[in-house]
C-alpha cells in the first residue's frame, strides 16, 4: 500500500497507533470508501492515501470542533495560537481559566492542551502538563501541522454521532478501520467520553450484522473475552510493538524521565482474507 501523502496525526493521543502503523498497513486491502467511525487521533487515516470518499467519525464534540477548525480555518487556527510559547503557567491558564466563547476559541484551547499535555490526556482530571522541546512539537512548528493538515481534510467528510447509524450507512464494500478503547482499561483516566462495556457488546453486534456487506479492521486489548466475542470474525491476529513515552515532567517527584520504552500487544480482527 502506498502511503505517498502520509503524515503525522496533528494530534498527541493516547492509544493512537502510531507505532503499529507498518504492522497495520500488511493487512489493509484495496479500498475506495474509507470510514473510521471511532477516529481519535486518526493516526492511521494521516498515514495512508486519501480514499475517493473518507467518514471521520467521533462521539467527542471537543475533538471533531477541532477537525472542523484545522479542516475549515487553519489561518485563524494560528492566528490564535501565535506567539503562545510552550510553559507550564499558560498551560495550567487553559485548564484551569480560560472560558471559551465561540467555536474557534474551544479549538484553541484544546489544541493548546494537547499538544502540551502528557499523551495528550485530555480528560481534565488527569490532563498534566507534559511538554519538553526535546520531545515536543514546538509551537513554531505548530502551523506547519496545522496547515497540512487541513490539506489532508480537504475532502473529508466529518461527523460527530454514535458509531452504530454511521456504520449502518457505509456502502456496500466499505473498509472500516476501527479502534475503540481496551475492553479492559481505565479509559474514564483518558478521555473525555466514556465507551462503556454495554458499548463494546453494541459494536461486535452492529459489526456482524454487516459482516457480508463491509469489510471492517478492528484492533483491541489481547484477551480471551475479546477473541471469544469475535469467534465469528475471518482472521484475528496476535501482534506486538514497541513504543516509547516521553515524559517531560513527573508529576510526584517532579523530575525528567526520558523515553520508556513499553511493547504493544493487541489483537488485530478482521472480516476478510487479508494477503499477510
């Protein structure tokens, strides 16, 4: 698969597969309609070719308001966010002060927060300050990411729903690239919309129900419940990588740690006969 176009995903985001993107890309077929229904960072949609016709989907109003933004007004984007540097006190501002008045302003903020938080948590309980230059985006770069982008969006169609109708009006023939939160995890430290466990049984129904019509990639924590619940799927494959965390600023002892390394274990699922 060709990846001509591929960028980073404009966001920090915590259980985004930027790592396991390569081991991703062995399984994803021809495709012309390209739908991610629980998009997140969209680590995998910014790394692969634009599709004739892409759905981003995401229950997080916050998160698709700042789609919306880079997508429909990146200048005023960084317009806003020009000459703001990087520091602890305006990070803890945002947080903790700053009342947004309109759309642009609630991008802004959020923008300003993620890219200087700890993986970008953007859960305001655990949303810490994280930035280092070392290991940072560093705001004059900012714009760049900014820009390309909104040229990777051009095109693209932006939803905020729950992801039952949006997968319920994929054509026949659709690839869905999805990837919820661990079955298994304290996900309510991490966002901000919660995908209970009465969720994850909503989404394997609404998937085999369409099994015959689309094609959907699923990923997921590696546990026995998980492959007993998609006994039905083609293909579930076992698959490992190694990432690293950067944490520029420990919150207890208040000291650098550079660069834990961890290993990624998940379970990759799908509904066809890939060629790997």
């Amino acid at each position: 698969m060709t990846k001509n176009n591929a960028i980073n995903s404009p966001f920090r985001y915590a259980g985004g597969k930027f790592y396991a993107r390569k081991l991703i890309f062995e399984h994803i077929p021809p495709h012309e309609y390209y739908c991610e229904p629980l998009v997140g960072g969209g680590s995998i949609f910014f790394a692969k070719d634009k599709s004739k016709i892409t759905i981003l989907n995401d229950l997080d109003k916050d998160l698709m308001n700042v789609y919306r933004t880079i997508k429909n007004h990146p200048e005023e984007l960084i317009s806003f966010l020009d000459k703001k540097p990087a520091s602890k006190e305006l990070h803890g501002y945002y947080k903790n002060e700053f009342k947004p008045t309109n759309s642009l302003e609630r991008a802004g903020r959020w923008y300003y927060l993620n890219r200087t938080s700890y993986s970008g948590i953007m859960n305001m309980q655990n949303c810490y300050w994280g930035y280092g230059d070392k290991y940072s985006m560093r705001p004059e770069n900012w714009p760049r990411n900014i820009r390309r982008t909104s040229l990777k969006l051009k095109g693209v169609k932006l939803l905020c729903k729950d992801f039952e109708p949006v997968i319920e009006s994929c054509p026949d023939g659709a690839l869905l690239f999805i990837d919820p939160p661990y079955f298994n995890a304290d996900q309510d430290k991490f966002y901000s919309r919660i995908f209970a466990r009465e969720d994850h049984y909503r989404l394997n129904k609404i998937l085999k129900k369409h099994r015959r019509r689309l094609k959907f990639f699923l990923t997921y924590d590696n546990i026995d419940e998980i492959k007993s619940m998609y006994d039905w799927a083609e293909e579930i494959h076992d698959r490992e990588w190694n990432y690293c965390i950067n944490r520029t600023d420990d919150q207890k002892n208040h000291v650098v740690r550079k660069g834990e390394r961890y290993k990624g274990k998940e379970l990759f699922i799908l509904n066809y006969k890939s060629e790997t």
